[in-house]
C-alpha cells in the first residue's frame, strides 16, 4: 500500500512528520509520498515558492527511507486539487492499494474539497485523530451529513481490510498530535526566535539560507 500526504508545507514541521511516521508503520505503509501543493485551492497563494517548500519537505524526509517526495502538482498548472493528483497515482499505480492521509480538521472539511466524493473512488482516506481528546463519536457530531454518510457506509476499524481492497474505505486512527503548526514556525521566525525543535534542523538551514519568513 502507498500512502499519499499532501499539504502546502510552508514550511514541513514535526507536526506532519510525527503523525505521518505513525501511520507508516501502523498500516503499514510501503512508502509514503509526499506531496507538495502548487496552488492549494483552499488558501491564498503561499508566499513562499512552490520549489522551495518542495526543497524543505525533500531534506526533511531524507533520513526515512520510506518517505518519498512525489512534485507532480507543480509540474501541473491550476489549482493543486487532490483529485487530480491520485487520478494521476491511479494511471501509474493501477493495482496498488492508495492510502489518503488527512488531518482530522481537514476531513471535517471535505465536503468542500472538489470533487470530494470521487476521492474513495481512487484511494482509501486515513484520517489522523487526536488521542483522546475527543471520541471518534464525538467528532461525528461535527461532521457534515454527506461527510458522515460516508463514514457510515465505508468505515472500517481493522487495517488488514484496507490491503485487500485497492480503495473505498475510511480508517480513523489516533496519532501523537503536536501542537505545531506551519502558522507558528513562521510567526516564531518573524518574531526573531528560533524554531529550532519545532522543524528538523535541515529545514532550518533551507529557511535561513534563503532568508524565509522574516
Ligand atoms: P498552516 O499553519 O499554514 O495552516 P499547517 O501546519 O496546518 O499549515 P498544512 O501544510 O496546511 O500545514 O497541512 C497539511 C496537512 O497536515 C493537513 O491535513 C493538516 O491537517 C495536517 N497537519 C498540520 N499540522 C498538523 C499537526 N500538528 N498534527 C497533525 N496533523 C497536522
């Protein structure tokens, strides 16, 4: 099974770095590609290129042999939607079980993702959960209808059946949540502090080399 983590990354930080190694393992996953959007649909331009959050997310993942760093939506014009990139895992990976992984606020959005009901379609969807701060019950609650008929129809809680199906499940799994986020390293860098601790030092020095967030 491959795993496909997508984000903005500007920058990557031991917030995603963390949950995605545990998802890795815990599937487990064959590799895990990562991969950097050019124009998130959902935000405004990053300030930061494109090429350089691709840099960062690359050094970052380096020393794990099972990350890789797939570019393919900025090689793509338009907006990075998800859609599109696992159509495009698809024609290359025809047979290969695909494993969507998503934040647990992402997913609580993704009625408003384009074109969100195909996504089964093409990979299954890990949401990534935080232990114990609320129950899967809980978050229920805050999904929208059409996200929680989903869930309803396609949840599963045994791993094992996601290798035997190349998509259309949904796993829930609790992973350490670190409370970083891209926001906060950047806000720490443009106050002048370090944020060594918050990202992998290889990140640092692309950030400091190139003079970002300041
Ligand atoms: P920003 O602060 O700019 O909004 P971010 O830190 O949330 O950025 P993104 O690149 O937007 O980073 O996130 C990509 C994915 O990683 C999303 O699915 C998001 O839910 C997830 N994610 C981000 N931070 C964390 C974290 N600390 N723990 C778990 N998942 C995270």
């Amino acid at each position: 099974m491959i795993g496909i983590f997508g984000g903005t990354f500007n920058p990557i930080h031991f917030g995603h770095l963390r949950p995605a190694l545990e998802i890795t393992e815990a599937l487990p996953l064959q590799e895990l590609r990562w991969v950097p959007s050019a124009l998130p649909p959902h935000r405004e331009e990053p300030e930061v290129d494109a090429q350089l959050r691709l840099q960062m997310v690359k050094v970052a993942v380096l020393s794990e042999p099972r990350f890789r760093v797939d570019d393919r939506e900025l090689r793509r014009p338009g907006p990075s939607y998800t859609v599109d990139t696992l159509e495009s895992l698809r024609q290359e990976l025809a047979t290969e079980p695909l494993a969507l992984l998503i934040g647990m606020d992402a997913f609580l959005g993704l009625h408003t993702w384009h074109q969100w009901s195909r996504l089964i379609e093409m990979a299954h969807l890990i949401v990534m959960q935080r232990p114990g701060v609320y129950s899967t019950a809980q978050y229920r609650q805050k999904m929208h209808p059409d996200v929680k008929a989903l869930v309803d129809q396609h949840s599963v809680t045994d791993a094992r059946q996601l290798h035997q199906l190349k998509s259309g499940k949904v796993w829930f799994h609790a992973v350490t949540q670190l409370a970083i986020s891209a926001t906060g390293v950047r806000r720490v860098i443009k106050s002048g502090h370090s944020a060594r601790y918050l990202t992998p030092d290889r990140v640092l020095e692309v950030i400091e080399h190139n003079r970002l967030y300041r």
